[in-house]
C-alpha cells in the first residue's frame, strides 16, 4: 500500500512537471523615471503634436538574476501626476520590453500621456515580469519583437 502511495506520488509529480506552462519571473527595476520624448525617439515639437496627447520616456535597469533569458517581459508601473492622480487610468501595466538576458541591462518605453497632465510625474511600484519560456507565437525567429515606434526610443 505503502508502495502504491509512493508510485502515485512519482508519477503524478511528473506528470505536472512535464505539463506545467511557462513560469513567470520577477525581475527588479531601478533607476526607473520618465522623460519627454526627443526628436530621435519621436517626440514632436508643439507646434507639430497632435491635440491630446504628449510623449513620455520611462526608462530604468531591469535586472535578470538568473542562468537564462526571460522572454516576453511586461513592466508595470503606477505614475501619479502631480495631484497624485494616476496618469494611465485603469491600468498598470505600461508596455512590454521583449526579452531580457541574464545580467542587467537598460531598457525604455514609449508612453503617450494625456495633454495637459500636470507634472511632476511620480513612478510608483514599477516592476517587471516575464516567462520563462515563450507565451505566445513569435513573427519570426531572427526579428525583433518590438513595435516600429518602440524601436526609435533609445535605451539610454
């Protein structure tokens, strides 16, 4: 009986082993801040901008502690204007920065803000998370996985 119970517990162990989906990961975030967009990353001057909308930089480090790559990695953040009221309502997640390698490394999101929000912007709670396999279907496996606009914003 003994025997059995143990056998059971193997198998059943292996089983979820071998089917269970991809983890998620968290990675840390520091020096995480957002800036005006420049000219390079797409940022307009007033008199081009369309009504309703400014473009905002949040860069930082995110920090991958371990062995392997982290794929499809979100970043989540709260950002209070200056009347602590939240910029992007309803929501904290705020882009996605593909793919992280082991070490760190910097990374920048392209934001558009409502025009008129009063500043100073604060960003609270920013974190990222990713996968430790892929979540879903890639385009192809030597492209880059980020959006046209996403790739003029410079990491640095």
């Amino acid at each position: 009986m003994l025997r059995q119970s143990i056998r059971f517990f193997v198998v059943l162990a292996c089983v979820f082993t071998l089917a269970m989906p991809a983890m998620a990961a968290e990675l840390q975030l520091t020096g995480v801040h957002l800036d005006t967009c420049n000219e390079e990353e797409g940022g307009q001057p007033d008199f081009k901008r369309p009504m309703g909308a400014s473009c905002y930089v949040l860069r930082g480090e995110v920090e991958n502690p371990g062995r392997k790559p982290i794929i499809d990695t979100d970043v989540y953040a709260r950002i209070l204007d200056a009347s602590g009221e939240p910029v992007l309502q309803n929501r904290t997640r705020v882009g996605s920065i593909g793919d992280v390698a082991p070490g760190s490394q910097p990374f920048a999101l392209r934001l558009t803000v409502p025009a008129g929000t009063p500043g100073p912007f604060v960003v609270k709670n920013a974190k990222a998370r990713g996968f430790s396999a892929p979540v879903r279907t890639r385009a192809a496996d030597d492209e880059d996985d980020l959006l046209p606009l996403e790739r003029q914003v410079a990491v640095n």
